[in-house]
C-alpha cells in the first residue's frame, strides 16, 4: 500500500469481504445495549422527524430510527455497504426506506432533503484524509439539512492515540460483535491502521487519519454549525483523557 492514502481508499476498503462481515463486528444487539437510547433521546429532544443517516453501513441505524418511527432516508459511498443496508432493511420489515450511494462531497444529488436531522456515527470520519475533504463533507450536511437542523457526528478519541495514552484496547461501542477484536495502531503520523479480527482466522484492516478534538470541532464550526457540544463515551460531563469516543452535536442557524 501506499503511504499517500485519500478519503477514496474507502471504497476499496469496503469494497472486500470486511462488508459480508460488518454484521458481526458490530453486533446489532450488544451496539444497541452499548449505546442505549443516546441518539434517539436525542432525535427526540430536536423534535426531529426527517432523518438522514449519511454513514449507514449496513444500516444499523436506519433501522433503529425506522424502529423508533422516524422518516429515515439511508446513504452511504461503498455500493457494497449499501447493498447489504438495502437487504437488511428489507428483512426488518423496511423495504421501502430510501437507501442510496452517495459520497459525503456529492450528497445534494442524490439525497437533497431537507432533513431535520444528518447523523454520520461510527467513526466514519476518520476515512476523510484532507482538510479540503472535511470540509465538503460539512458543507454538504450544511446544505441538506433545513434550517434550525441537528448534526450529529461521532468519532473515536483520537488525541489519546496521537498522545500515546490511549490503550488501544477492546472497548469499542461500534463493534461489540461477540468475535471481534479490534485494535488501533499509530501507523504514521497522520494515519492509525484499525485491524479487525474476526474468530481465529479472518483479519481486515481499514486506515483513518486520527482527526483530533480540536480540528473536528474547529471544521465543524468552520462549517456554519453553530450551538456545538461534545459527548464523551456518551456523557456531558467526561474527562477527555479517559472516554473512547467523542460525539458532536451542533446545529444549522
Ligand atoms: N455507520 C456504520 C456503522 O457504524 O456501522 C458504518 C461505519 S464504517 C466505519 C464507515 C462508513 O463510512 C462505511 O460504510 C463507508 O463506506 C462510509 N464512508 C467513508 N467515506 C465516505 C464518503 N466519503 N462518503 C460516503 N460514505 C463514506
């Protein structure tokens, strides 16, 4: 591989057999114990109904939110995420749910709104490996949400590994899968390698660049979000030298 990774490496990433196993690293019930109702609650508080939700995957959380009532539209760049999003969907009971590709930089074509709500979580930001990049991702949830809109973006703590005090251990909210075992390395100075392992054999690897607090709340901002507050490992009031992952919360004036 080559040390010159771009925000495109994503569509090789899960263009591979990682996709047939995305269902079992997350592990749809422990993720829904793990994260109990935070982005519902959430959801809720807004008085959200139009949601998008711009990272699915394989759409876990179009169906927690197809679950809890709410009008979900599902987007994701890797057509291979989005085909198994599509069949999960339909087998909980939701073919109808609009669920498409669409990379963050080029969204307003494919899924205009407006929402009332764009949620991008399971620290999928972390494939976006230039500034210009975050910022035209930000640009485009700007663009289709309406106004007075919800952002919600999740990402791991990032500045414990760049600082060498993160354990780099197991606790993953994303992906509880009973088999998986995920683990972080600093592999340069802009890119930490993820290496899932999968029972004893199967063993994938996605890289991300390790945006810290700072420049994802600085983006975010830069962005026209206004009104930001940061989660740790789900609580408001955290030591951000201890939690796993941060989320952000801001809205559209
Ligand atoms: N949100 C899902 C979850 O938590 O299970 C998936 C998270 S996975 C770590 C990151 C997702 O972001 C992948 O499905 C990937 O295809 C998507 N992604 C990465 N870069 C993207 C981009 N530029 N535009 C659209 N989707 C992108």
């Amino acid at each position: 591989m080559s040390n010159a990774v771009t925000s495109d490496q994503y569509l090789d990433e899960y263009g591979t057999g990682l996709v047939g196993r995305w269902d079992d690293l997350v592990g749809w019930e422990a993720r829904s114990k793990s994260e109990g109702a935070f982005f519902l609650d959430l959801l809720r508080e807004h008085g959200a109904r139009r949601i998008l939700d711009a990272a699915t995957g394989t759409g876990f959380h179009a169906v927690a939110f197809a679950d809890a009532g709410y009008d979900v539209t599902a987007v994701d760049g890797a057509p291979e995420m989005v085909a198994r999003a599509r069949a999960n969907l339909a087998a909980r009971g939701y073919p109808g749910v609009a669920c498409e590709v669409a990379d963050w930089r080029d969204l307003a074509a494919t899924a205009p709104g407006p929402f009332d709500a764009v949620v991008c979580l399971g620290n999928s930001f972390g494939h976006l490996f230039s500034e210009a990049d975050l910022a035209a991702s930000l640009r485009s949830f700007y663009e289709v949400l309406s106004p007075g809109g919800l952002f919600v973006l999740d990402s791991r703590n990032y500045d414990r590994v760049l600082d060498g005090t993160a354990s780099c251990g197991n606790r993953n909210y994303c992906c509880v899968g009973n088999d998986a075992d995920v683990s972080l390395e600093l592999s340069g100075p802009e890119r930490v390698t993820i290496t899932y392992k999968i029972g004893c054999s199967d063993v994938y690897r996605i890289e991300t660049h390790p945006w810290r607090r700072a420049e994802l709340s600085a983006a975010i901002s830069g962005a026209g979000f206004r009104g930001l507050e940061v989660h740790g490992d789900f609580q408001a009031d955290f030591d951000p030298a201890s939690v796993e992952f941060f989320v952000y919360i801001a809205r559209k004036p």
